[in-house]
C-alpha cells in the first residue's frame, strides 16, 4: 500500500523544535483540515520561522510530498 501524501524531515533537527512544528501542524489539521496537510505544516513552519528567524536548521527540515 503507497501513501499518497508524505510530510517528513530531509535531516535531523533539534527534538523540542520539531514536536513544536508537528504540533502546530495537527493543531492546524484538526481546526481546519479541509485545507491539507500540505498547508497546515505551511503554517506551522511559519510559525516557528517567525520565532527563530535566524535559525533556519531549527524550522527548514519539514517537507511535505503529494497533493
């Protein structure tokens, strides 16, 4: 069985960083979902952006693949 969708990370990041980012994204999800995936972590990667903008490595890693 495939997996239309895929939201993952391309290199390891720090631990408090990234449930900071996959919560934001199942936040997002769950208040709304029609949206997608795809925007939802958009949206939690801007967030954590806008806290750490010059620290890229702390909200650049997330992906998301498919529709």
């Amino acid at each position: 069985m495939s997996h239309p969708r895929l939201t993952q990370r391309v290199w390891p990041i720090d631990d408090e960083a990234s449930v900071a980012i996959v919560r934001d994204t199942y936040s997002v999800l769950r208040d709304q979902g029609a949206q997608g995936a795809a925007a939802a972590l958009h949206h939690a990667t801007r967030r954590a952006r806008s806290l750490h903008p010059t620290q890229p490595s702390l909200w650049a890693a997330h992906i998301h693949i498919g529709p």
